[in-house]
C-alpha cells in the first residue's frame, strides 16, 4: 500500500469547514440583530400609533364630556325656565282672583247682611259681619257654599247685637277659597 500523508488535506478540509462555520454563525448573528432591531422598530412604531390613538380618544373625550356639561346645563336652564313659567302662569290665573272673590262675595251676601272685616290667610277667610236675623246668617253661608270661588263655609260665633234691630247678630265665620287650575304647557320633545 502506498503511503499517503492525508494530514494537510484534512487540515484544509478542517479550516474550510471552520470558515464556512464562522461565516454561517456571522450570518446568522447579522440576521439575528437585523431581525431584532426590525422587531423593535415595528414594536416602537405600534407603541407610538397606539399612544396617538389613546390621545386623540382622551381628546375626543374630554371634547364630549364638555357636550354633555354643555347640555347638563342647558337642561337645568330649561327646568328652571319651566318653573319660572309655572309661577309667572300661576300669577297670571291668580291675578283677577281677588276681583273674583269680592264679586262673588258681593253676589254671595243677602240683603240684610252687612260684612265688617275680611282676612284672608292663604285659602282660609275668616268674614265678621253683622246680620238683621239668624235666617240672613243662613243665607249667606247658603250663598257661599253654593259659590264657585268658596267652600266649606263654618259659623264659629254668632252673638245677638242690636246693631241691626231687635233680632240683629253679629257673626264670625270661616269659609275655604277655591284653587283656580294652572295648566302648565310642558315642552312636546320631552328633551
């Protein structure tokens, strides 16, 4: 058999497949940090598209709680609108009421019936007059019953007085006002 020295071949072979070795481990290095710092490139990129999307939300946000501040108050302005109008309609109806009232007194008291102090506490009128006779006293509380501005009327005191004649009274009485209807127009939105 020949003697051959396969020692430099293998040497060769050894450094070849050593440099093939490094430059493939090189590759994958320089591929490994290129795919690394492209990563986090990409990641950067979402995390700043992210942060813009949440502040143009916090943005859009803040921009509609304002809206609905703005109309939170608009509709408090409304409701104290509305109550406004039901107290100036309230007035408005009861502002011919006491020319009502008198009338209707005035319409209530019989002949012979002579009133001498009204006072009125709310819906409550308490009438002192002076009568020629007990039947006069009916009469008027007759009269008053049957009114559409009094109700409930109540002798509290009747005294014989000779003011009037032998059969003359002086009398004390309550009688209860009727409340007039306040319509309130309500808005027809419902807003």
């Amino acid at each position: 058999m020949a003697k051959i020295n396969l020692l430099p071949w293998r040497e060769e072979y050894r450094q070849t497949k050593k440099r093939e070795f490094l430059e493939i481990a090189v590759v994958v290095l320089v591929v490994g940090l290129l795919t690394s710092f492209l990563w986090g490139q990409v990641i950067d990129a979402r995390i700043d598209n992210q942060t813009s999307r949440n502040q143009l939300l916090e943005s859009e946000i803040a921009a509609l709680e304002m809206k609905v501040k703005e109309i939170q108050d608009l509709k408090r302005k409304k409701q104290e609108m509305l109550d406004r109008m039901a107290v100036i309609q309230a007035l408005q109806a009861n502002r011919p009421d006491i020319v009502r009232i008198f009338d209707e007194l005035v319409k209530a008291t019989p002949e012979g019936v002579y009133l001498s102090e009204w006072q009125r506490v709310d819906d409550n009128v308490s009438i002192t007059g002076f009568a020629e006779s007990n039947n006069r006293v009916s009469a008027l509380m007759r009269n008053l019953d049957g009114s559409y501005k009094f109700t409930e009327p109540n002798l509290t005191k009747v005294e014989a007085d000779p003011t009037l004649g032998e059969q003359g009274n002086k009398f004390e009485m309550r009688v209860q006002l009727t409340k007039p209807e306040v319509v309130v127009e309500q808005d027809k939105t419902g807003a």
